[in-house]
C-alpha cells in the first residue's frame, strides 16, 4: 500500500519544476524564448500522439458504443455540473482562482495512456479504452475551449477568453499537429513503435517545459502571495470529492446499461480520468501566460490522486475476477 501512495518519478519532476519555477523564473528576453520554445514542444508532442495512435486499435474499439456515449457524458457533461457545484461555494471557503482551475479541469479530455494502461491492469476492454479516450481528446480540442470560454467566464474568474481566437489556437497548435502526426504513420509508425520509451521521456519533457514557462510567469505575476497551504489543501480535499462522484456515476451507468465487466472496467477509467498531457498544452493555448499556473495547480494534484486511486481499483479489478459463468455469459 506504501508504495501505491508513493508519488511517480514523473509527479515529482512536476514539483520540482514548480519549485524551480518559483526560485528562477525565467524573464524578460528568457521568457520570450521559453514561450517560442514551449509552442514548438507543444505542437512536437501532439504530433506524436497523433503518430502513435494507431487506426487498428480504434476500429476493434468503435463498436463499445454505450461505453464510448457513456465516457463523453461523465467527461464533458457530469465533470462540469460537479465543478459548477463547487463554484456555487462561497468564496471564503473556495476562492474564485481555485473555482476557475477545477472548472478548466472539469472540462478537459479523459487521458489515453493511464486510461489503456488501468484498464490492461484490470482485464477491461482495451481496444474500447483505446477508442474511447482518443476520441474524447479529439473532441476535446473543439469541446475544451467551448466549455472553458462558458463556464469559467461566466464564473468572473480566469480572464476573458475569445472563443473563436482560443479554436484557433487549439487547432492550429494542436489538433493539426496531431493529425499531421498520425496521417504521417505509415512513414513513422515503425519509428514510434521501435522507440516508445524514448519518447514517453520527450512527452514528459515537453510537459515540463511548459508547466515551467507557465508556472515562471504566474510567480512573476504573483502567484504565491495569493495560494496558500489552506488553498492546496482545499484543492487537495476537492479533487478526492470530485474524483469519488464521478467514479460512482461511472459506476452506475455501467450497471443502469447493463454492460460487461470488461466495458464497465473501462468505462471506470475513461470517464474518471483527466489528461495532464493534453491539459497542460490547452491551458497554455487558451490563456494569458501569467494565469496558465493558477490553472493548472488543480489538474496536477487531481492527477496525481487519480493514479494513486485508480491504481488501487485496478489491482482490485485484476483480483477478484468474474466468476466462470458470468464470464462466458
């Protein structure tokens, strides 16, 4: 159990760069070239998503179309009425920076690597997990900006976004980098497939590059006169709130529709999940620089709580298995 609840090595470069970033922002010219440098690594790792997702695995997954309405609804739709909830606190007990960060993470895309990854661990539907979580991230490109440009001005916090200009932005950093990527396959489908270590550490890299640009210009900015340890524990408290609801309605819905075990697994993890990956970039194309910190403060202790949490219901999963019958049922 020690070590479920230990932090990942990833989890921990993540606080360490924000610990750099609050000790040695970068400024003036070097933020500058950090923000030219983060685009380009930005529109790098969607372009090797892209490249690594394969056709196959979404064609056997498409047919699981109850599990993949059921994870977008949970995703886009339960995700952010829970998050609206919160914002109806008062803002003595839940400031309106902290309402704004759970509202971004409420609407962003479920994850796809620890979502195929959990749902392997325990005996789900992977070729369905695999479909499923592509498509909430593809759909997340149009769908993210929406949501945000909605709920999280109409909250009065995070700044004022202009939808249309966020699209673009999205699209044009993201959403065609991607599809570059994976149109270009049949060219680096061996290449990706030979070299996956090398470029899970790329991912990485590229999600520490921007989470330090980002969090360099909230410390500028001031971030940390205005988040306390009364705040991350807040958020902290919020995230395991948020985290149990939604496994309880993915829960429910798998049972109301009467699906199998396998898709109920999966459905389990792609509903619950949210992508740091594909958060961070968004974050970085929808906002001022000096806000992006802010916002993602609550999608990096969510995540870190949704691997320790779903880690533990996978091994339960992979342990008790269906009996003989109602597996072959």
């Amino acid at each position: 159990m020690l070590v479920k609840l230990r932090p990942d090595g990833f989890t921990l470069a993540l606080f360490a760069v924000v610990a750099v970033a609050s000790v040695l922002p970068c400024r003036g010219d070097a933020a500058d070239a950090f923000a030219i440098a983060t685009r380009l690594a930005i529109m790098l790792l969607f372009f090797m998503h892209g490249a690594k997702l394969s056709r196959e695995a979404i064609v056997r997954g498409a047919g699981a179309v109850k599990l993949h309405l059921s994870a977008l609804g949970v995703t886009y739709i339960v995700f952010p009425l829970i998050a609206l909830g919160i914002a109806l606190a008062p803002d003595r007990f839940v400031s309106a920076d902290i309402k704004a960060g759970l509202m971004f993470l409420a609407v962003l895309p479920s994850t796809v690597q620890s979502s195929i990854a959990f749902t392997s661990i325990g005996h789900g539907n992977v070729a369905a997990a695999v479909c499923s979580a592509s498509l909430s991230n593809i759909i997340g490109v149009f769908l993210t900006p929406l949501l945000a440009g909605l709920l999280i001005h109409a909250q009065g916090a995070g700044g004022e976004i202009d939808t249309i200009a966020a699209i673009r932005s999205v699209v044009l950093t993201l959403l065609i980098p991607f599809i570059v990527g994976h149109l270009s396959r049949p060219l680096t489908g061996r290449f990706v497939d030979r070299h996956k270590a090398f470029l899970g550490k790329l991912d990485r890299g590229s999600i520490l590059l921007v989470v330090y640009t980002a969090f360099s210009a909230a410390v500028v900015d001031g971030l940390w006169s205005r988040v306390s340890g009364v705040d991350l524990a807040t958020i902290a408290g919020l995230s395991v709130l948020l985290l149990a609801a939604v496994l309880l309605v993915s829960l429910t819905l798998s049972r109301v529709f009467g699906m199998s075990r396998a898709d109920e697994v999966a459905l389990v993890f792609c509903g619950s999940t949210k992508s740091l990956a594909s958060g961070v970039p968004i974050a970085a194309a929808l906002f001022a620089a000096p806000l992006v910190g802010m916002l993602i403060l609550p999608l990096m202790i969510y995540h870190q709580i949704q691997l320790i949490v779903c880690a533990v219901i996978a091994r339960v999963y992979a342990d008790h298995p269906e009996p003989a019958a109602s597996a072959a049922e």
